[in-house]
C-alpha cells in the first residue's frame, strides 16, 4: 500500500478527498502540507496542465499532465522530471483546490 491508498479507494466509490501531501516536487504550484481537495474525474475531460491523484509504475503520485496521446497521459511533477505514460485506468482524480 502507498501514502494514497486509502485515497484512491474513496475516489473509486465516487468520493471527494483532502490531503495535506508533503514534498517538494510539485512547487510553485502546490506547496508541502497545503490542503488539496481531489475529486472523481472522467480522464476524458483532462487538459495537459492538469494536476491529477494517479499511479506510474505502482508508485502514488499528484502530479502534472503532461501530454496526452492517443488516451494515454504522461505524468511529471512541476520542476522538469517525468514519471512516465499511464492509461485511463492509472488516473483517480483530478485536483480541484489547494488551500493554506
């Protein structure tokens, strides 16, 4: 299990979530501990930019869309590093708030 688990089960049932996630990757955008408010998404409805609850060779990650190609999305954070491609199946939910 990962540090969002618990997480992605509540946005598979149709739930809203909030979590404090720490780290530095996603700087600038989302900074350590801010409260993020992730809710259910239809991955169709996703934009490049967009920052989504997701999982990149078992690994947990809210991060940053980078491209979508053919219904696949390539996940990186927001300081130049890229995680990988994932299908459809890999996105739990899309970031919708961050607040202090």
């Amino acid at each position: 299990m990962g540090w969002a688990s618990m997480l992605i089960l509540k946005l598979q049932a149709g739930e809203t979530v909030q979590f404090r996630p720490r780290g530095h990757s996603m700087r600038g955008k989302i900074e350590s501990k801010q409260l993020c408010t992730v809710e259910p998404v239809d991955p169709d409805s996703l934009a490049v930019g967009d920052i989504v609850l997701c999982k990149v060779s078992g690994n947990q990650y809210l991060h940053l869309v980078l491209a979508i190609d053919a219904g696949r999305f390539q996940i990186g954070n927001n300081r130049g590093g890229v995680n990988g491609w994932i299908g459809r199946n890999g996105i739990y939910g899309r970031l919708t708030r961050v607040e202090n």
